[in-house]
C-alpha cells in the first residue's frame, strides 16, 4: 500500500527570504511582490505579498479567479462595494485570513505599515471598478546632478 522507495522530486523545495523579495511599486502607498509561482500564468498557484504604506487606500476593484489573503504585518482593512465606503471598512490583524470569491467587489486601507500575502490560481488580474479612483505611484526622486 505504501511504498518506501524514493521517488524523484519534481521540484526542489525553496525557502524565499524576506530581504530577497523584489518589491514593484503598483499604485500610490502599495508595492507587490512575488513569492512563489507565476500570478499571470493560468490555472497554476501563486504567491504575492502587497506593502502599503499607512493609509494607503486601495480602490474598490474584483478578480476574475478567487482571491486569498493573510495578513502578515499590520492591520488590514477591508470593504465590500462599487465604490470605497471607510465606514463599511472591517479590520483584519495579523493572522487573519479572508478568501474574496471571483468577481467580488471589494476595497482595502492599510492601518499603519501593512503586509498582506495574496494566494491563489492563476492569473491574478486587478479590474478596477473606476479606474480614476487609482493613483499612480509615487515618482522617484529626481537625480541629484553630479559636481
């Protein structure tokens, strides 16, 4: 019934460092990075973790697959809506996990530095629903000349 030969490994496992995540910068106050998988590959897991800033807000928006979220740091707050309500925001903390079914409209604020972590099925498409509502992110700073 159970078999104690070794059987090749299709993949190794990997450990990935926090220090070695590369962060991209997404909208005004959040940046996204990638953990595991390929988010825009269809049908195959992902991991994804989301930086904000405090106050960042994130516009009301839905994804065509279903949507997962842990938070990992800080305090994540979330809505259901067309459009962004505070007063309808419920708070996530550290260790919270909420799961958004495809097609859901739903809008977030970070409460002091917050990192969430994303998994799912692939691909991970943000659709806003007013997409004025998203700010672009901050510019970099201007390159000081050289003397």
């Amino acid at each position: 019934m159970y078999s104690q030969e070794k059987k090749e490994a299709v993949d190794p496992h990997k450990i990935v460092h926090f220090g070695d995540l590369k962060w991209t910068p997404i909208f005004k106050g959040c940046d996204l990075a990638s953990v595991a998988g390929d988010p825009n590959a269809e049908g195959t897991p992902f991991v994804v973790r989301l930086r904000c800033a405090d106050g960042a807000r994130i516009p009301a928006h839905w994804h065509p697959t279903d949507e997962n979220v842990t938070v990992l740091k800080g305090t994540f707050l979330v809505g259901m809506g067309e459009s962004f309500d505070e007063a309808k925001l419920q708070a996530m903390n550290v260790g919270n996990f909420a799961t958004m079914p495809k097609e859901m409209r739903h809008y977030g604020m970070a409460k002091g530095e917050t990192i969430v972590q994303v998994h799912g099925a692939g691909p991970f498409k943000v659709n806003w629903v007013n997409p004025s509502d998203v700010q672009p992110p901050d510019a970099a700073p201007a390159a000081k000349p050289k003397s």
